[in-house]
C-alpha cells in the first residue's frame, strides 16, 4: 500500500520536461512549434533553437505542432529530455520561389544609402565634416537625398519591428491558447496586438499570458463597439 502511495505521488509530481525539435531526417531545429500539455491546457512555444521547456506530470501528453508539419503526441513517462522529429506535410504541385527576406532588401537599400556617404546611422555627423566640407555636411543634414534616407530608416525600423512581433505573436499560437474561430482571430489579433518593447521583453509564458488575459477581457466586451476595445496594461 505504501508503494502504491509513493508510485501515485511520483505520478502526480510535476516536473520540467525539457526538449528538442528537429525536422525528421535532418538537423534543422524547428523554431515556434507549439508544445501542449493535453490534460492541463499549458502551453509553451519552442525557441530559435527547436527547444522547448514546459510543466507536465508523469501520465500526461504533450502534442507537439506546427503549420506545415504532422502533429506528434509523446506521452510522459519520467523526467529525460525529449528529442521530437516532425514530419513535413508533403504538398503536391506547389512550387515555391525563393529571393530576397524583406530584412535583406531593407538591408540592401541602406547599404546603398550609406555607400553614398548620405545616412550615418541616425547620429548626429561627426564636427570634421563641417570643418573640412561644410557644404557636404549642411547637404547631409538637410538635402533631399538624405531626408529620404532618414525616412527610409525610420521605415525599416517599424518593419523590423513588426516582424519581430509577427514572428511571434502568431495565428498559430493564438488559437492555440484562446480556440477561437477563424472568422474571429484576426479581429482579436489586430485589436489587441502587443507592442515591439512588450516582446522583446517577455518570455514564452508572458506572451501566452498576456494573450489569456486579453483574450478573458475580449469575451466580456466582444459585443460592444470594436472602437471601445481596449488593451488591458
């Protein structure tokens, strides 16, 4: 009977399961699968380097998910670290045609901006500009050109931002925690979309956090004017 009683409570225990995913067959690491515990609903998301960490007990599963790839079930059987390979769906007579990344195009212009000696990064221009060629200096601060570029850079800031919010602040995830309906998430993601400082400074656990809480005030006021949705901070 004792035994029994210490089986059940090791059972019980909640640990840390730790993991890796790969794509199956190959060494790459697969960022911003979703990691769920089916009997408690915890939810975590796997970082840049496929891992994940995330609170489940012995006897539990964990589904493992990500667009694009067949959801695997592992059940929890002790506390070792997880190695999970995800199969690719395979997808007949698509072709998909790879450039340049928006970050490398953004890249590329101000490259060439810089390479005419027009943007310095922001900064104010260096005082030996103004002594040895003032009508160079007073263009860059004031001509068309530079302007441009100013602007430009102001632009490919707010992008990079966003991408780094899109990256993820995903569809994905957020159905995973709210089990919202698709002709209702993008309202709801647009609504209460967090900020670039609020992402970069939050874990996995706070992003998911934040999004039960705000997805808990969107239930109570779904029905009243979209324009009176508020952020809750």
């Amino acid at each position: 009977m004792l035994c029994l009683l210490c089986r059940l409570s090791y059972a019980q225990q909640t640990l840390t399961i730790k993991g890796i995913i790969f794509k199956k067959s190959t060494p790459d690491r697969i960022s911003q699968a979703i990691v769920t515990d089916l009997k408690t609903q915890t939810l975590m998301m796997s970082d840049e380097l496929g891992g994940f960490s995330i609170k489940a007990s012995i006897g539990d599963t964990l589904q493992i998910a990500k667009a694009g790839y067949t959801p695997q079930k592992i059940a929890v059987v002790n506390n070792s670290d997880l190695v999970v390979y995800l199969q690719p769906v395979i997808e007949l007579n698509q072709v998909t045609i790879k450039g340049q990344s928006k970050q490398q195009e953004l890249n590329e212009v101000m490259k060439e901006y810089r390479s005419q000696g027009i943007f310095n990064n922001g900064k104010s221009l260096p005082v030996w500009q103004f002594i040895n060629s003032p009508i160079t200096a007073f263009y860059n601060l004031f001509g068309k050109a530079p302007a441009q570029a100013r602007r430009f850079a102001e632009y490919a800031k707010n992008e990079q931002e966003a991408s780094a919010v899109d990256k993820r602040y995903t569809k994905e995830l957020v159905k995973s925690v709210t089990k919202m309906p698709d002709d209702e998430i993008d309202k709801f993601m647009v609504a209460f979309r967090p900020s670039y400082e609020n992402v970069k400074e939050w874990n996995d656990y706070q992003l998911i956090q934040y999004i039960k809480k705000e997805f808990a005030y969107y239930q109570k006021n779904k029905d009243r004017p979209e324009a009176k949705l508020q952020k809750l901070y």
